[in-house]
C-alpha cells in the first residue's frame, strides 16, 4: 500500500528573558544546581507568580513575525500532573486562550521551491525543572534552575510530509527566532526542543492515523533521523497488519530507534482550569503595532533583498540568509569591501570549508568579517591576487586562533610579501630581461602560427612570475607580454 | 499596670502605650502568662499551636526602644497573634497539618511583614483547620480547638485558634483568612468583630493558599475600632501579588464617627428563610433594628442565586485547592513518608499520611471536577453560577448601602456534632460564601447571645466599602454592648 | 453522581493520595454526598452565562525583566527531606 506521512511539530523555545516568566531569577545557562531557584521557582507554600513584561513582547514579536493573529487576551492555565521537576505539582500554560493564534511560515526545500506550512498557535508557559540520573545513593537529583524559564510553544498543523521538511521548518523557526532575538537558538544547552508528532495514513484517505509523539528532540539531524525511524516503524506494524498506540516516544540515536515512554503514560489527565493567581493578560492595537515596528528584517525578506538589490542567486541568498549569525557576518564582509557576490563566494568557500573542516561555529569565526572584507578589497583594487589571498586568509585564520592580537590585513599582506607588483614601469622591466634570457621561446613565438600563441604565452608569464617571486600583478604581466611579442612578429 | 490589662482593646492599648501607662515588654508577658496558663495547659484552649515566647518578648524589648527613641506608630509594641497559615520567617508554619508540621519557611508573608515594619509584637501562630478546610477547627492536625464560651463548643473555623484566643483575651487581636466564611463564622461563634476585605485588598503573598480566588486576609479583633486599626496596616498593594489591587488605603479610623443615618441597608429574603432558626432570626433582627435607631432605613432585597452558592462553592475551592496542594509532595519541603520505593509511591504515601480526611475529601472532589469529562459540566457551570452570584450583587447594591443578614444558621454547636457528615458541617457557612464567590467585602459583628453563646450580624458591603462598613460597626457598637461581653471565669 | 469504589481509587490516584482499603467505602458515600450537593447547580440554566474566574475585572499586572533574586540555596533548602550536592533527592526516576 501506499501510504502517506503526516507530521506535525511542537517547538518549544526559551526566550531569552534576564529573569523567569513569574520570578526574578535569573535564566543564565551553566549555573550550580538550585542557585538559580527563587522561593517562587521552588513552589514553596505561599508564594505567588508575576509575570514577566519581556517574555509577553518577545512571545508577541514571535507573532507578528510569522503573520499570526495576537491574542488580545491571553489566559493562564494550569496543566496538572506529578513530576518532580515539576516543583508545583502543575506547569502554568496556555490552552484555551494563547498569545498567538493562526499563523504560517514558508520553508525553504532542497531542490530550491518553498512550501508554506500553517502555524495553529503559539503558547507562553514555564520550563520544567532537570531531573539528574547519576547515581546519588540510588536516587535522582532535581535541579530547578530551568524551573521557570519561559517557553513558547509553537504549534505547527499537521501539513509536513516527510522528515526533510520537517527539518526544513524546524530551521527556518530556529532562524526566525535568532532573527527577532527572543531566543538564542542554542540546541546543545536545550534553549530550542522539538516534538514531533508523525502518523501515516494510506495515500488518499481523510482522516489522519494514529499519531506518536518523539519527544524533546535537540538537534536538526536527530529530528530527520528520529522521524524517518519512527515513520519506518509505523509503515511495518501497518503493513504487517498492526496497528499504531498514540503514545508518547524516546529518540536513541545510539541505537537508531524510537522506544515508548511508559512512564509518561500513567493514567494523565492533567485537568486545565484557569489559573486563579494569575489574571487575564489584556493588550491592544498599539501595543501590537509597536512591537511590530520593532520588528528586524527577517530571513525571508533579507534573502529577497540580496537578490533583487545585490543580484545574488537564490542558492546563495538562501544559503547566506539562512541563520542570523551567518547573514550577519556575511553583510559585515560585504559593506566592508562592497562586492556582495565576492563576499559570498569567499564567506561561502573558504569560510565556510575552513569552518566545517574545523568544526567551529560562525559565531566564533577566527576570521573577522572586518578583516575578511578588508582582505576581498584588496583582491579587489588588486593589491593581492587571488591565490596570495588564500595565503592571507591561512594566515589569518591561524593568527585569529591564537590568542595574541594579529596585523591587521595590510600588514600582513606586507609582511608575507604578497603585495602585487602592478607597477607597468616594473613589469615591462621584468618582462624585458625575460625576453632578452629566452631568445630561443621568442624566435619559436614568432614562427608560430597566430593561434597557437596564445597558449605559448604561458611560458613567458610563468618566468615572469618566477622573476619577481610571484609578486607581478598577472593579469597585468599577460598584457604587457602580449604587447611587446606581438611588437616582434 | 493593672493586672486586668488583657480586657484592654488594641486601641487602648496603643494609647497605652503611648502614655506609658506600661511597656510593650510588661504587657507582651502578661498575655505570655495568660496564654501559658490558658491554652497550653492540658484541657486548655489550644488556640495556638505554636508560641514564640523568646521572639516576642524580645520583640518587645525592640519596640520599647524604638518608642524611647522618638520612632513609634500606633502599632509599635502592640501584642497580637497570626493565623498559622502566614508564612513567619524562621517560625514553624503549619497550617493546621502533619504536612507542614516540620515546615519553617525562609520568608514573611507580605501581611506578616505589614506588621513587622510597625513594630507589632506577634505572640505567636495560632490553631486552623488543616489548610484552612473546616468550619470548626477540629480538622487540624494539632487538636480541636475549644470554644472560651462552652468549652464542650467548637469556636468555628477556619479561623477557629485565632478567634478563641482573642475571645478568651489571650491576644487583644488576631489575623485570620476566609474563604468561604473563615473570619466571619468564628468571629460570629467567638463573640467577636471579624472582617474579610475585598478580594485584593491584602496580599495573599505567603499566605498558603487554599483556594486563591476566594482567599483573603483580615482581622478578627474585639470592636469595630480595632478592626480598623487592624485593617490599616493588613491592607497593601503588592507587587508580588498578581491580584493584589493597586487602591489607596485610606486610614480606616478616620471615619469611624462619621454619622450612618440615611443609610439605606438591605434584606435579603433568601438570607431570612422559613428554615431559619426563630431565636437566630430575631436576635439579627433586633440587632438590625438598633441600625434604624441611628437613622438608617431597612429595604427588602432578593439575592435569588444565594442558594446556589454552596454547590458552586463547593466546585470552585475543592477545583482551585487540588492545584494549590500539589507542591505538597515530599520532595522540597514538608511530610515525606518512609523508605519510599519509588517516586509513584512518595508521593501517595506522603499525601496519604500527610493530609487529614477533609483535606483528601476536598482534593478528590477537585480532582474529579476538572477532569476530562466533567470540567464542564462541574467547574464551568460552577464559574457560570458565580456570575450569577455575583450580578445579584451588583443589582443589589444599585438600591442599598449594605446587605445584613446572619453570619451562621446557629451559635456554636458541640464537638463532634457535625463530624460524621462532611455536607452537614458545609451547611454551616451557607450564608457566607457569596460574598467570597463575589469577592465582597463582609463582617461579623456580635449581635447578641442564645443559649449563653455569641451570635453575629453580617454585613455585606460593595466593594472597597470597609470603611462604610467599619463606620456603621462602630456606631452600632457605640449604642450596644454585645461587643463588651466576655466568656465566663476568663 | 455516586462514586462507586473503582471511581474512588482512580480520582485517588490522579491527586497521587495513598488511600487505605478500608477508607474507600468511606470515601466513595461521602464524596458522592458531596456530588449530590453539587448537583443542585443543574436546577439553574446558565445558558450563555460567561463564567468568571476572578472576583474582580482586574487584568494581569506586568513586572520588570529584572533579576532581582540572588543566590539562597542553603536557605531555600533548609527544608528538603532529602539533599545532596545541592540537589533535591528523589527515589530514582526513569523515563
């Protein structure tokens, strides 16, 4: 049979508030266990939540950024159930009445088209405490520094349809809030978690199969991979003539499957009601309206903008836009030396390989945008020719790794000796002592038929470059060579 | 000093003070004695269930300094006791549970810290129903508590320990919390003044919430005058309190004389049914008849929805209060049972052991009404009623100054009386809960005596009305002495 | 509504309270008294009543992305049954 795949994603992202959503601890990542905690972030008895103004704005911004309807009054629920990072016995959501309602981003696929996928909602709640596994005297340690941290959860519909777009959206939602600045993106420390939902049903059919939830997925690979098992799974059981349980389900990527979370299982009802400490939370137009002027320009527009105003590919656009730390280097590096397209070949080439192959992040790049933008100008105004820039870019990617403050590019270009000799007084010197030394090359030149000079010609240059130890400026070497043997015939 | 000082109100005594006439630390000791003598004693009252006897005196000591120095406000070295349901830094904090019954919080409550910044001098936590669950107090873990009229009587609940201790004058005041009648009912049965504010008046900031929609601090004192006093510094807008409101305190004492007449109060007719018991109808009314004395007129009323108000209540507080005690789980704080074989079986024996019977009733009963299912049909129907409740206020307050009836169908009832049937003892705040579900201020005056033991009258304000309300309680103790009586061989 | 004994131990499993056998029959004819209480809402018609939440119309006060809270942990934990390493200890939990 043939069978169709739905999926659907909860993206659950911190934003990067200083303090909580309903305390003033702070949210800084790496603390010691429990000293992020305050008396609120515990659940100790009395205590109360206030919520956090900037965790409104950035759940707001999230909504204007991806066309969403705004929840002019939002309400807080509690969501009930026993956990123990879990400190109050209940997580403060949003159910009935979330901050952002319908909305919708399009996301970018391999073979270069975009797909628009809807977004159903997107809920402020609290982040759940860490429960540590290792072993003290046989038991579980709880920390409750993240307790209290603010999510949002974005909720896509159910319109993905195979794991690669699934990995296309969760990107593009990870760029959309690194653009907008809500959330830091970081998946290693957990700041972004997806859940993913997959069903199949057979191809044509309506109504949707029993789904399966993958839960706290961190990493984009993992979410392909995670998917493409579980969907492998499902297409078994269905095809031997089994069927789904909707259940909640384990990622291993060590032994690439999925495995049931029985423990999630237990009889959950978490009975939603409003929550009685918290009030309605009310805003209007004008608020709406100066968050969204407050609004970045967004990866999507960003992209459109490099090819209609600095005529970039949609390939490059894309792969340039892509995450906010990239596109922000790569724009550093061409207002400095003002050449968009050589910027992207230099920041898509040999940054990024040397990146990749080092396995160092943008973000930390030894290589500042300002030097490499200083570097492609003076390929530009041929100061250095291209095969000496990549010997300034060695240089100074090896001089950024370590600790001691580099030259800056012209002194360096100096100091290795690379600058290009285009003085034509000096070639058309080296270029005459090599004519004179090869008077055997120039009688054949000569006596050679017009069209295969051409090619005869490289012997010349590579003297002259040897003569002025690489230095000569070739293109001007070519021209001045041409003249003055093409004077002989 | 006189050795009858414990029959001084806190007014007198913060005039007292200021005259002299004795030391904050003189009269700290002389309610310390009376309390050791009284109420820790076997066969005593056991209206508190913990004494802080070291702190207070040396609380006293401050506040007598700090009166020598020239910095003393009405309520400097006044002695006074907190509901255990406020959260003392470094005292125990029970609320009337084997739960907390280790619990010493690492904070004050906002209302506790109301009172710190005076200089009041706090004696002590005084005995509750366990999570302030109960209308007579023998719902906590640390004993009933007896009421100082009838010993074989409860004293009401939940506020039950703070009345009885202001009633047998071993504090001149007390804090107490309602939320469903928990000030007015024992204050009613107790022969005291008790008044709960508008919902948002005083912080609920550490404060153990039991059902935080309804819950809402206030002082159970023995006048009107004192409540005043009381309500001046219980009253604080709280940053760290979603529902705290930000409204000016007015000094609640400036308005005490002012003149009533013209008042118009109004009569519910669902608060004066067949059913109500004759000796009770006519003590509230006689009482309401003193008010007419003093210029006011009396109106007939309906609130058609009253009776509608003690199944809703008891969807809403059950509902808001199975939330409210998750934290109640054995793993940061509190009861944590033995040898647990896994986190399943921590938390429901440490629940199971740690809770008392009304207090798993209440939970259960919430439980089930939010869940899938039932929601609509229990707590949206419940939150539609309030509504309802609510506008028959609304309407009602567009013809009247105020709404009086009786605080409790009966006066004080024997222990044990009402234990074997959880519906029965919720029957005994029926008047009361609108005014929660409403969020409404209400009082209890004492109103007269049957049988030997105090009864109340209820008053029911519009909201952010205490000050009327304290007014026309003060006039009508000018003119009464109700208010005066005191238990016998006390 | 009555709750028979099957009811009873599911709601006392959901609120995770460890209930005695004994205790159920108990349980079950007080908590379907209550019900039977709570059921005289239905003799009014709340059609179209919209349900209130909070006594008061107030709306959602909104605090300062401030970190005003420090470091209390020894403070803070004064009371856990059960510490180590600045970690609150649970009987071992798996997912």
């Amino acid at each position: 049979m043939e069978w169709e795949v739905v999926i659907g994603l909860e993206i659950h992202a911190q934003l990067a508030t200083k303090s909580k959503i309903f305390s003033g601890s702070s949210t800084a990542f790496g603390a010691d266990a429990n000293t992020q905690a305050s008396l609120v972030d515990l659940g100790l008895p009395g205590v109360l939540p206030v919520f956090n103004e900037e965790a409104l704005a950035m759940a707001v911004k999230f909504g204007t950024a991806i066309d969403a309807e705004i929840g002019k009054v939002s309400v807080f629920d509690r969501k009930n159930y026993f956990y123990p990072d879990s400190p109050k016995g209940y997580q403060t959501t949003q159910l009935h009445h979330p901050i952002v309602g319908m909305g919708h981003i399009d996301i970018d696929l391999e073979d270069g088209t975009s797909r628009r996928i809807n977004v159903t909602r997107a809920h402020l709640e609290e982040d759940a405490g860490k429960s540590l596994h290792e072993d003290f005297s046989g038991m579980s340690g709880i920390d409750l520094n993240r307790a209290g941290t603010p999510l949002i959860e974005i909720v896509s519909e159910p319109e993905i349809r195979n794991a690669k777009e699934a990995v296309a959206y969760f990107k593009k939602m990870h760029s959309i809030v690194t653009y907008l600045g809500i959330c830091d993106g970081n998946l290693s420390q957990g700041s972004m978690r997806c859940d993913c939902n997959v069903s199949l049903r057979p191809k044509g059919q309506e109504e949707f199969g029993t789904r399966t939830e993958i839960k706290n997925v961190n990493s984009f690979r993992f979410v392909e991979q995670a998917i493409n098992v579980e969907i492998e799974r499902q297409r078994d059981i269905l095809e031997d003539g089994g069927s789904i349980t909707q259940e909640t389900r384990l990622f291993d990527a060590n032994k690439m499957e999925t495995r049931s979370m029985r423990s999630k299982e237990v009889a959950n009802d978490y009975r939603y009601f409003p929550c009685p400490d918290l009030l309605p939370v009310v805003i209007d137009d004008d608020y709406i309206e100066a968050i969204r002027k407050t609004l970045p320009e967004l990866p999507d527009q960003k992209k459109q903008r490099l090819m209609d105003e600095q005529g970039l590919s949609e390939y490059d656009a894309g792969v340039l836009t892509a995450s906010r730390e990239l596109a922000a280097y790569f724009e550093d590096v061409a207002v400095k030396c003002s050449d968009y397209k050589l910027a992207a070949n230099w920041v898509m080439g040999e940054l990024s390989a040397a990146l990749n192959k080092n396995e160092v992040e943008i973000a930390d790049s030894p290589i500042s945008a300002d030097n490499l933008g200083s570097m492609i100008a003076r390929i530009k105004d041929d100061t250095i020719s291209g095969k000496g820039a990549k010997s300034v870019f060695q240089a100074l990617w090896e001089q950024g790794k370590g600790d001691q403050k580099g030259d800056n590019v012209d002194a360096l270009i100096e100091s290795l000796g690379l600058k290009q000799v285009s003085d034509s007084g000096a070639i058309e010197g080296i270029v005459d002592d090599v004519l004179a030394n090869n008077d055997g090359q120039v009688q054949n030149y000569i006596n050679a038929e017009p069209e295969k000079r051409g090619k005869m010609i490289g012997f010349f240059v590579g003297q002259v470059m040897k003569a002025s130890k690489g230095s000569a400026n070739p293109g001007m070497v070519n021209k001045v060579l041409k003249e003055k043997l093409d004077a002989k015939c | 000093m006189s050795t009858d000082m414990h029959n001084l109100t806190l007014a007198q005594i913060s005039k007292g003070l200021e005259a002299g006439d004795f030391t904050s630390v003189e009269i700290t000791q002389h309610f310390l004695d009376r309390i050791d003598t009284l109420d820790q004693n076997d066969g005593g009252i056991n209206s508190f269930i913990t004494v802080t006897k070291d702190q207070a005196l040396a609380d006293a000591k401050a506040a007598d300094e700090r009166r020598a120095a020239g910095n003393a406000t009405a309520w400097t070295g006044v002695p006074f006791a907190h509901k255990d349901i406020f959260c003392t830094d470094g005292t125990l904090t029970t609320c009337g549970s084997k739960m907390l019954s280790n619990f010493v919080p690492p904070y004050d409550a906002t209302v506790v810290d109301n009172f710190k910044q005076q200089g009041a001098v706090c004696l002590g936590k005084t005995n509750m129903d366990e999570f302030a669950m109960g209308s007579s107090n023998e719902s906590s873990f640390f004993g009933g508590v007896k009421n100082p009229w009838n010993k074989e009587t409860i004293p009401g609940g939940s506020s039950g320990g703070s009345a009885a201790a202001v009633a047998a004058r071993l504090v001149p005041a007390a804090t107490g919390t309602d939320t469903g009648g928990s000030i007015r009912q024992p204050a009613a049965l107790c022969g005291l003044t008790g008044l709960k504010p508008t919902y948002g008046r005083c912080s609920r900031f550490g404060m153990i919430a039991f059902a935080s929609s309804l819950d809402q601090a206030g002082p159970m004192t023995q006048t009107a005058e004192d409540a005043a006093m009381m309500l001046n510094i219980m009253s604080s807008f709280d940053e760290k309190d979603s529902t705290s409101i930000d409204q000016a305190v007015p000094d609640y004492t400036d308005t005490l004389n002012n003149d009533i007449a013209g008042k118009v109060i109004g009569l519910p007719k669902e608060f004066f049914p067949d059913s109500l018991d004759s000796e009770m109808a006519a003590t509230v009314k006689a009482a309401i008849s003193e008010f007419e004395k003093l210029g006011c007129t009396v109106k007939e009323i309906s609130l058609p929805s009253t009776d509608l108000a003690i199944p809703a209540y008891y969807v809403v507080a059950p509902a808001e209060c199975s939330a409210n005690l998750s934290r109640m789980d054995g793993v940061r704080f509190g009861h944590r049972c033995d040898d647990p074989k896994d986190i399943e079986d921590l938390y429901k024996r440490s629940r199971g052991e740690g809770f008392g019977d009304e207090v798993k009733r209440r939970i259960m009963i919430g439980t089930y009404a939010l869940s899938t299912g039932f929601y609509d049909a229990y707590y949206v129907k419940a939150q539609q009623i309030r509504r309802l409740i609510k506008n028959d206020f609304v309407k009602a307050f567009e013809g009247v100054d105020i709404i009086m009836g009786p605080v409790t169908p009966t006066p004080a009832f024997k222990a044990g009386e009402h234990s074997g049937d959880p519906v029965e003892m919720y029957m005994e705040d029926k008047f009361t809960l609108s005014c929660n579900l409403a969020g409404l201020p209400g009082m209890s005056i004492p109103a007269g005596q049957i049988n030997g033991l105090p009864v109340g009258l209820q008053m029911i304000g519009n909201y952010w009305d205490e000050a009327n309300m304290l007014n026309m309680a003060h006039q009508f103790q000018q003119v009464t002495d109700h208010h005066k009586q005191t238990p016998a061989n006390i | 509504m009555a709750l028979d004994r099957s009811d009873v131990k599911s709601i006392a499993d959901l609120a995770r309270l460890a209930i005695s056998d004994e205790n159920i029959d108990k349980y079950s004819t007080e908590l379907s008294s209550i019900l039977d209480l709570v059921e005289q809402m239905n003799a009014v018609n709340t059609d179209g009543v919209q349900p209130l939440a909070h006594p008061t119309d107030a709306v959602q006060r909104l605090r300062a992305d401030v970190v005003t809270e420090s470091n209390n942990r020894e403070k803070y934990m004064a009371n856990a049954p059960a510490q180590e390493e600045g970690l609150f200890l649970v009987p071992k939990v798996v997912e």
